[in-house]
C-alpha cells in the first residue's frame, strides 16, 4: 500500500470523519473569514469547510489531493489567514518551531488562531502496541504538554488544550487538541 492509498484509508474511516467534525467545531469559522488546511494531504477537509462556506485553502508539500483547484490549493499565498490549522499532520513537520517565525509570522493576521489535531505521545507510548508501524513520514509526536509549552515559547495564548478519541485509561486520549491565539 502506497502513501496515497494509506491516507485513502484513514481518510474513509469513521474514525476520521469524527475527528474531522470535532475539528471544524472547534474552529468554528465563519464566512468572512480566511483559513488554511496546513498539510491539507488528499483536501477532504479543506473540501468538507468549503461545503459550509467557508473561504479554506490547503497547502501541502505532496500533491495527494483527489481533485485539484489551483484556486483553492496553492504553493504559496500572499494574503494572510484568520485561522490556520493541522489535521494530522503537525507530527510531520520538520521544524515545527521555524513555523512560528515564517509561516505563521506571514500568513496568520494578527490575533489569528492556530488549531493543531494529533496524535498523542503519550497514549502511543502506553498502549505500546507491538503492530504499530511509524509513517515513515512521522518527524515527531507530541502530548498536551509540548503543544502548550511550544505555543507558549512563541507568546501564544493557550485558548484551548485537550484530548479527543480512543482512551486508553481514565486520563490518556488517542488525540490532543489545540487552539492558540497569536498576539497583537
């Protein structure tokens, strides 16, 4: 199974399409505002926003999408966005923290919010689930508390900070959440 079949999978799952509807609640945007799918991969979500008429654009360094838009799916972009977020695919990044400096210092208005969704650190070292294959693609995971001291580091206010999905225990969730405003 390729990449691209993989993501098919997941994406098809229910288990996404979950994820997916906890995520655009919790970005909750409006039709005046601008928001980008940062890592968009195959676009369903960028395509589930703009069923809601939202203006969502995605970027993503492989082109994976199912149906291509050179309107909605960019290289770059020279405007700036409301809210940015990650589905999944913040894990990949190489260097998360150079995204504070550049993408989100260009592309985000100020007062913007960045919404991260990933898997967790910590339930993935708990469940120790001997099946587990890594995606190749994967640079590195996180739990809550990374996400808040990163955002934070880079004077970002926590406005959000949770867990979604499959539990393990009474405390560990197969996601972490979460939503950050950046100032001035």
């Amino acid at each position: 199974m390729n990449y691209k079949e993989k993501l098919e999978a997941f994406n098809a799952g229910k288990k996404y399409q979950q994820e997916v509807a906890f995520m655009m609640g919790m970005i909750g945007a409006g039709a005046n505002e601008m928001v980008l799918d940062y890592g968009c991969g195959l676009g369903r979500m960028v395509w589930a926003m703009r069923d809601k008429d939202v203006a969502c654009f995605g970027y993503d360094v492989l082109n994976y999408r199912e149906q291509d838009n050179e309107f909605v799916f960019r290289d770059s972009y020279h405007f700036q966005f409301d809210k940015i977020y990650f589905m999944h695919s913040f894990a990949h990044m190489p260097k998360p923290g150079a995204l504070f400096e550049t993408t989100f210092k260009d592309m985000l208005k100020p007062g913007g919010r960045v919404y991260v969704f990933t898997p967790n650190r910590d339930w993935l070292e708990y469940m120790h689930n001997p099946d587990y294959v890594p995606d190749p693609t994967v640079v590195q995971h996180y739990n809550l508390q990374d996400l808040a001291n990163m955002f934070g580091r880079h004077g970002y206010v926590v406005e959000q900070l949770g867990q979604f999905g499959a539990t393990c225990n009474a405390r560990v969730c197969e996601r972490v959440f979460i939503s950050a405003r950046k100032n001035g």
